[in-house]
C-alpha cells in the first residue's frame, strides 16, 4: 500500500499543477527610497527588512540602497530577501516617490529626487538655512519632519520613541563618565551600595527622557531632583514613576543650590517655539564639584546650559570648570538596532496607509495629524515657525489644501 501511494504521489509530480492564487491587495503601488546616510554620526535606517517584507507583500516596492543597513547589522541580502531592491548609487534610491532617511538631505541629494515626491527626515532645525527650504520648494518636494509629526492622539510617536531611547542611555552614559576609568570622573559608582550615601542627579525637564532617565537613575539607587517649570509635567512624572522624587520648578537659587551637589545632571527641557531656553548659567557651573558630569540632551535644539556646545560620538565630551560635558546631539544612534527597530515600527503603518490612500498627497489631506509633519508642500513653504526664522514667506497648508478642488 505505501510503495503504491509513492508511486501515485510520484506520478502526480510530474503534471502541471494548479498554481497558487494571489491574494488581491487593495490600494496603490508606492515605490519607497532607502539612502543609504552619509552623515558620519549617523548610525540609523528607517526601515528593518522585517517591515520591507511586510511591505512587499502588501503590494509595495522598496529600494534600499547598498550598506544603508550596516551600520544597524542588516546587510544587503537581508533587504533583497526581504523583496527590497538593492541598488548601488543613492541616486537611484532618492528617484522614489517616499524617501525615508533619518539625517536630512543635503542639497545635491535633494536634486536627486523627482519633482513633487514625498520626504520624510529629521529637519535637525538648528543646523537648516534657507537654502535648504528653497531646495525642496525648487523640486516642489512635500517634505514631512519627523520631529513635527503627530499621531492619531496627539502625540509626537519619533520624539517620545527616540526620548525614551536618549532617557535609558543617558545614565548609562553618566555611569561611565562618573567612573575611574575615564579622566576625569569622579571615581563614583551611579547608584548607592550599603553604608555609602547614594549618587546624587539633578534632571531638568519632567518630559519623556527626564521620565526614563529617572526610572534608570532609581534603579540603580541614585537620589534624583527634578526641576520643570511646568507643574502638570512635574506632577504627571510623579505619578509615572510612583515613587516620592523631589520636584521643584526652576528659580536660580534652588536649582543652583542643587547643582552644587549634583554628581550628575541631565539637561532634558523640550524646545519652546523653536529652541530650549538656557537655564544653567556658566556661573553655576564653575561652582559644581570637579569631576561631576553633565549631560546635555537638548542640545540638538540649542541645549538648556549655558556652557553647551555640541560634540560628536567620536569626540563626546569636553571639560568646563573641570566638569566633564557630554553633548551629543544624537544619542539614540549610539544604540543604532534598536532605535531603527522603533523606527520601523511607526513608518511601517504609515507607509501601509499611503498605499492604500494613493499617495503622500493623500495622507497629507485625509489625516491632521500626519498634516502636523508638513512643512514644504508643492514648492511652498507651509510653517510659521520657520518662516520666521529664514525670514521666508510662508502659506497656511489648509489654504493650500482646500485650493485643490
């Protein structure tokens, strides 16, 4: 019976068999860009080949350009299994219809895309000038910022994804500098062990990284301050965190009294119509212990000390008054899997929606929210914030919008 049944299964094999049906996807076809980052600080994809499959088999074309994975460990074979086409030149990866890229684009990048497609980026606003605006106006580019872009609710989903990243690593990031094996540090280990009074950290700001920052810090036993000048943030990080901290908003003296004694502090104040304001003068600086560590978060929006000014990972720090400064403006870089991993996780879903809308352009008229991110479209400048800043015209993009019909 059993070598009857090989031989009718062998037989059976050799005919033309019915051939798989495909599932019929809705939507449109949207050709998605991956450039490859040429901004040496810049370790992140915006895309996992994990979310490329995912898009493939929803009737999506992606390109991803060789190495733009790397520095992240994905390689190129796993993007081509993945149903991404690998392509050698980042010419060919920004003539999509979507270009995703973490840095902004440079100018010769931005002539490389095709009039009217879609970019999605950082805008990194303090290192733009006009010229940028106008290169993306001159190709009538819809550029999306990825520090501007909301969700259905009213969140920023990159800002608190990448924050919570900056929060988590921050300390780990103290705890290396406060130790005997860097110059400078203090010799101190973050935290607290039985009999030795615990690591003292002043946190200003009460947002997302102060947030994961101090979970980190009291983890480890540290005895943490929180200074905001909002008193919802500071009452909603209380409760975050369910533990009693100290909280206080900011006025010179307490917070200069604090910094006395800090061992470390951690910058983290969010940008307030366009840049963080300075509240850490180099005057309290000067009287911090030597051998303390600062930590400026913010820096990628001007930073919230006086003394700041930005470093890069491969040189992350400088002495001021004998207090080691750590101002990296991109600090979810230094755990570049992880943060590409969370960015995949948003633009996966976003990119699913374009397609089954028919494009960038209707996203941006169908979803407020993903509107917030809009600042070009189709050769016009559409936010204030900027306008002011470049001393540039700007268009309302509902106007804009509503002139369409």
């Amino acid at each position: 019976m059993g070598a009857n049944m090989a031989e009718i299964s062998k037989e059976a094999s050799i005919y033309p068999q019915e051939a798989v049906a495909k599932i019929a996807t809705s939507g449109h076809s949207v050709l998605v860009g991956i450039p490859k980052e040429t901004e040496s600080q810049e370790r992140r994809v915006v895309l996992t080949p994990e979310a490329v499959a995912l898009l493939v088999n929803n009737n999506q074309r992606v390109m991803v350009e060789t190495g733009a994975g790397d520095a992240s460990k994905f390689s190129d074979k796993e993007y081509s299994d993945a149903g991404a086409k690998v392509v050698y030149s980042s010419k060919e990866a920004f003539e999509a219809q979507v270009v995703l890229k973490v840095e902004p684009p440079t100018e010769v990048e931005i002539n490389y895309m095709k009039p009217g497609a879609c970019l999605i980026s950082a805008l990194q606003l303090g290192k733009q000038n006009a010229e940028y605006i106008h290169a993306l106006n001159r190709k009538k580019i819809t550029a999306v910022s990825f520090e501007h872009l909301e969700d259905k609710v009213g969140g920023m989903p990159v800002v608190r994804a990448m924050s919570e990243i900056a929060g988590s690593s921050v300390m780990l990031i103290a705890a290396e500098y406060l130790s005997s094996a860097k110059s400078g540090g203090k010799g101190l280990i973050l935290g607290g062990i039985t009999g030795v009074p615990p690591t003292k950290v002043v946190i200003i700001g009460a947002g997302t990284v102060a947030e994961y920052a101090a979970r980190t810090a009291l983890g480890l036993g540290a005895s943490i301050m929180i200074f905001d000048n909002h008193l919802y943030k500071l009452r909603r990080i209380k409760q975050l965190l369910g533990q009693q901290v100290y909280t206080s908003t900011i006025d010179n003296y307490t917070l200069g009294e604090a910094l006395k004694e800090a061992d470390v502090v951690i910058g983290a104040l969010r940008a307030e119509k366009g840049r963080a304001k300075v509240v850490v003068s180099a005057e309290m600086i000067s009287a911090m212990m030597p051998g303390s560590v600062v930590i400026d978060v913010s820096i990628d929006q001007g930073g919230c000390l006086e003394t700041s000014q930005m470093t890069s990972h491969e040189n992350p720090i400088y002495f001021v008054d004998d207090i080691i400064h750590y101002c990296v403006p991109n600090i979810a870089s230094r755990v570049a899997r992880t943060a590409s991993m969370s960015l995949s996780n948003i633009f996966t879903p976003i990119l699913l929606q374009m397609s089954d809308h028919g494009g960038a352009e209707e996203m941006v008229f169908n979803y407020k929210w993903f509107m917030k991110g809009v600042y070009t479209y189709r050769g016009s400048l559409t936010n204030a914030h900027l306008a002011r800043k470049f001393q540039m015209n700007h268009k309302e993009l509902q106007l804009l919008l509503a002139a369409r019909y």
